[in-house]
C-alpha cells in the first residue's frame, strides 16, 4: 500500500479496478481450449478454431477501438464495449457449447474485449504524459496481480464448471464498466490527446479518415516492424494454450496444473520487478532495446519446451517467458504514446490488432500441429516464431535510432 501513496488518487482508484478486472478476466481465458477440448469433447484443431475466431474478434476490436476513440470519446468507447464483452460472457452458460451458436459469440467477445484496449491505453498515455513510462508499467504489473489471483482459481473453477468461469468474467466486466463510468465522469478528459491543451470539443480534432488513415499507415516506421514482432510474438504464445494445456491433459494431470502455470507468470511479474529493473538498467534501457531482448527470453523459453517435454520443464519455460513478457509489453504502448503523439489511439489499435494477427494463426496452426505430431513440433514452430520476432524488433531498433517521430505522425 505505501507504493501506491506516491500516486494520484484517482490512479490509485484505476489501479485496483484494473487489478479486479484482469482477476476476472484470467478466470476464463487460460482455459478456453480446455473448455473446447475436455468439457466439450472436440479436437485441438476445433480448439484452436475458437481461439482464432477469438482473435480476430479482437483484431477487428483493436482497430476499431483505436479509430474511433476521438470520434465517438472515450467514455462511451470503453463502458460500452466492457457492457457488450459482459453479455457475450453472461450468454456463454445458455448456449452450452451448442457450436453453431459457440462460434459467433466467440468472435463477438473477442471483439468487445479489444475494444476497450487501445482507448484505455491511450488515455493513461495522454492523461499522465509525464509519467506513462511508469504508469504503463505499474498497471501492467497490477493487472498481473489479478492475473495471478484469478488464474489461481480459475482451475478450481474449471473443476466445478466452466460456466462460473464465464459468469464470474462477466460481472468484473460489468463492474469495470460502472467503474470507468464514475471515473470519467469525474476527471477531465483528454478526448483530443493533446498533453498540454484538453479544452478543445471533440469535433475539432477528429482522426482523419479517409486519406488522412492512409497517410498514417503509410508511416510505417513507427508500428510495422513493431507491429510484425508482436504478430511472431503472439503466434508462438499460442504454445501454452494448443500444446502445453493438452499435454498436460493426456498425462493425467489436472486441469488445476495449467492455471498454476499462469499463477506463476502473476506472481513473477510482480516479484521479479527488480530483476527486469537491472535488465533495463544494463542492457535495455530503451523502448526499443526491450521489445528485442524479450524476444530472446520467448526463444530460451520455448527451446527449454523442446527439450523438457515435462512439468519442471513448463515451469521454467513460464519463468523465461514471463521475463520476456515483462520487457516487451510495458514497452509497445509506452514508445507509441511517447512517439505519435495525438495520433496514439490509431497507432496502439493498430500494433495491437496486429499482434491479435498471431493470436488468430497461432492456436490453428499450432492445434493442426499438436492433433498429427503432439507438443515436439508445436515447440519448435514457437521457437522459430520467437526468432522472427527477434528479427522484427531488430530491424523496428534500426529504423528509429535516429532521433524522436514527429508527435502528429502524419505524412
């Protein structure tokens, strides 16, 4: 508690909200191949079929939440798509794994999950704009916690029923939104993303469309290579979910096992602070430098999968990527709010709707993979995603090095 006093109040408030939120939140997604594959009885590839419609839900989500956060503001964007994700949830119980039904509402909680993403980050970036390096890590590690807490339960959950898991989503859902519906209504918010100016009505600065998106596409130094390495990124996480979770399975072990898994990646990015503090002091103390060494700790991770085909080897592979974690997802938002400026909302739907890209081919591929050789091939397929991911972030370095993107990223 003496580490939140240094904080505003009103960041102190969305810390725990956040914290609430993720607990929900982590209650069903680690297990949503179980679901598919143990509660419902179908095979990894159908598995990995849910997860993709997920995915691109939430790609579609990114984008949309990114585009329309200074046309329709940031209030309606995050309590509307939070209400929206918490019915999706609430009416996964009533359909029962019915599949026709599954499908659809798979993609539409994808999508109302991600919308929210990018207007919340984007909005600690301009709201907090001398301290977003810190903020974004601080509520990265606090909604970890929940993460940690959530996923401690969500195995336990799994054994009674999925469908608490859903319906405990569901009401953090609900509850974030409420949550978020007081907050703005009680600060001033930064609707036009500007750090210094947030007076101005929403219909003066609206993200351009049209032509206007073009150009910002067309400024691909600041998000494509970004953008590419946590695609790879994303696609080779996809190992715990389509290789390491059916695994586990048909050695017997519980389902409880799987959720310890992201139990420990909770606690260690709470914990290990101190540890990715020297690692940034020493050898990334850049934006940029992070997101390449994290790609290292995704590859030592996964190699360790393939060759400790066991629970100690899962262990210490979720102790290497969580480090890896660690560096690389602070990093993304806090270089896209410090370098586009008012244009960040785009950028961070943008990047994050690309790394939603791998969270759609990954869980297919990676099920197709598992249903024919098991986890050997799935392991080796995420090393060499994590090596194109590395590559990625080497050549996004390179393109800029050389001094600070203008703030109104525009062509």
């Amino acid at each position: 508690m003496r580490l939140l006093q240094q904080y505003p109040k009103e960041v102190r408030g969305f810390l725990v909200a956040s914290l609430v939120n993720s607990a929900g939140g982590s209650l069903m997604w680690p297990l949503t191949t179980m679901y598919v594959y143990d509660e419902l009885g179908r095979s990894m590839q159908d598995a990995g079929l849910v997860i993709l419609l997920q995915s691109a839900g939430g790609i579609a989500g990114q984008l949309f939440g990114g585009a329309l956060y200074h046309r329709i503001g940031v209030k309606k964007l995050i309590v509307g798509s939070l209400l929206l994700n918490a019915l999706g949830l609430f009416s996964l119980p009533f359909i029962n794994g019915y599949w026709p039904l599954l499908l659809p509402m798979m993609l539409f909680i994808g999508f109302c999950n991600s919308v929210s993403l990018p207007a919340i980050q984007a909005f600690i970036g301009f709201r907090f704009a001398d301290r977003r390096g810190e903020l974004f890590n601080v509520i990265y590690v606090a909604n970890n916690i929940g993460i940690a807490l959530g996923t401690a339960l969500s195995g336990f959950l799994a054994e009674i029923s999925y469908h608490l898991s859903f319906v405990a989503n569901g009401l953090t859902s609900v509850g974030f939104a409420v949550f978020f519906l007081s907050y703005l209504s009680r600060v001033d918010v930064p609707e036009e993303g500007q750090e210094e100016e947030h007076k101005h009505p929403k219909v003066k600065m609206p993200l351009p469309a049209g032509p206007g998106t073009w150009a910002l596409l067309c400024n691909i130094r600041i998000y494509l290579f970004m953008g590419l390495g946590s695609l790879f990124m994303w696609f080779g996480v996809s190992v715990w979910n389509t290789g390491v979770s059916p695994r586990i399975i048909s050695e017997g072990m519980s389902k409880a096992a799987f959720s310890y898994l992201w139990t420990l990646n909770g606690i260690l990015i709470f914990a290990a602070q101190p540890l990715t503090t020297l690692i940034k002091r020493w050898f990334a103390r850049t934006d940029t430098a992070q997101m390449t060494i994290s790609a290292v700790f995704y590859t030592a991770a996964y190699m360790v999968i393939v060759a400790m085909n066991n629970y100690p080897g899962f262990i210490l592979a979720m102790v290497l990527a969580t480090l890896g974690e660690m560096l690389v997802s602070p990093a993304i938002s806090a270089f896209i709010a410090d370098r586009a400026g008012k244009d960040a909302p785009f950028y961070i739907g943008v990047a994050g709707g690309m790394g939603s890209a791998g969270r759609v081919v990954g869980p297919l591929a990676m099920g197709t993979l598992y249903d024919s050789g098991g986890l050997p091939p799935v392991a080796w397929l995420a090393v060499g995603t994590a090596v194109i991911s590395f590559l990625s972030f080497i050549i996004h370095a390179r393109l800029n090095k050389s001094g600070t993107l203008r703030k109104n990223s525009t062509v």
